[in-house]
C-alpha cells in the first residue's frame, strides 16, 4: 500500500438497539446498511474498527435517568464535571446499548470476523460521547477512546466513516476524524439517519468540517477496489 494512502474503515455502532425490528432506538432502514458494508470490509482497508455504544445504566443521554423528560423530544444540559463553565445541550433518548445487554450487541449479520478492533464509547455516565474519538468537552477532556492515536499508530492517512446513525455519531465521527486531520469520507449508502428530513443540512454540516459525503461510486471508494494500491 503506498506511504500516502493507508486507509481505514470505521464502522459506527452496528448495534441491535439501533436497528428494526426490535432496537429500543432503531434507525429506520439501519439494517438496510449491513450488507454493502460487508462488501466494504472485503476491501484492503489497513485498519477496519467497529465502534459500540456501551453505556451504563445510569447514563445521562437516558431520558428514563431524568423524571419527566420524554426520550427525543427533551434536552438535558450536561456539564464537564471537572469544569463548570463549560457545557451543552443534548437530546434526551430511550435506554439503549446497556453494557452487557443484547441491544449493545453487535448485529449478528456484520462480518465481524474481518476486524482489526472494536472501542466502546459512551461508558462515562456523566458525557454523551456521540464521537468514537472523545466526547465533546475540552477543558479538560473527558473521556478519550484512543481512536486518534491507534490510526496515527497505524499510520493511517484517510478515514471512512459507515454506519449508524448517520445524523449523530457517524456525523460526530467523521468531523472529528477531518479534525484531527485525516482524509475523511462518509459513505453515504452506508448510513442513515434518526431524522431523515434533516440529512441535507447534516450533510452541509460534515462537508464545513473538512470531511466528504462520497457515494459508494465515488472515486475515492472506486480507489480502494483497485488492488495495486494494496501492495
């Protein structure tokens, strides 16, 4: 594989809860997503990584931890517990991806056997980690998954980004990886969204970051069939 293009592949949180029929959360069509990103994991990706939500019980994004608040339509104000002054609003959801419960599993049609490494997230009950990388706070920073440095390790050179959900930690994951200063493609096929009808403006949003939505046509993907690249 050539020095300036090592790939790597991420895959976002392919859960149970995320999905139809029964996810407590399920993304509509999320299971539609399984198979061309198990076509993507026959490609020479340098590092392919699956990420999981692994909350506990008593995670602050549940609504059912904050009486009456209802899941999707009511916020909650989360502060860095080690700095007051720094804080933000995020959206309330159903109790999902429980650690240790079949809804934090991965989905049993994901070729999980071709990984290189799964990084749980969200398991700090007192942040919402939608990123694979960290959560949002910097002053300190909170909770750190080591995503950065294991591609840096494996000198990685472009990030893409699949899975679920699309408006939420794919979107998260992939501006982080733009920040952080990899080449970024979110595969667009290989995604969907809690809130279908504002895809066009989350895409605006990936695209200010740095990062590309791409098609699974696109050249960038179309690069990664041809084999000699790979050598």
């Amino acid at each position: 594989m050539t020095s300036d293009f090592k790939p790597a592949l991420i895959v976002v949180d392919l859960q149970e809860d995320f999905c139809p029929p029964s996810g407590s959360l399920a993304v509509p069509g999320g299971r539609n997503v399984v198979a061309p990103i198990n076509k993507l994991l026959e490609l020479p990706f340098a590092l392919k990584v699956a990420t999981k939500d692994w909350h506990p019980p008593d995670h602050i994004s549940f609504a059912a931890n904050h009486p009456g608040k209802q899941p999707y339509t009511d916020f909650v104000t989360i502060v860095n517990p080690d700095n007051a002054t720094e804080s933000y609003s995020s959206r309330l959801w159903p109790v999902h991806c429980v650690q240790g419960t079949p809804g934090a599993e991965l989905l049993p049609e994901l070729d999980a056997g071709k990984l290189d490494e799964i990084i749980e997230k969200g398991t700090d009950r007192r942040v919402e980690m939608y990123s694979p990388f960290y959560d949002p706070f910097t002053s300190p920073r909170v909770s750190d998954s080591g995503l950065a440095t294991l591609l840096r390790d494996r000198g990685v050179t472009d990030v893409y980004v699949v899975g679920l959900a699309g408006d939420y930690c794919v979107k998260s994951c992939a501006e982080d990886a733009a920040k952080e200063g990899f080449r970024t493609y979110l595969i667009e096929e290989c995604t969907r969204a809690v809130d279908a009808g504002h895809w066009p403006q989350c895409k605006k949003a990936i695209e200010g970051s740095g990062a590309k939505v791409v098609s699974v046509k696109s050249p960038e993907v179309l690069r990664l069939m041809d084999t000699s690249t790979a050598q």
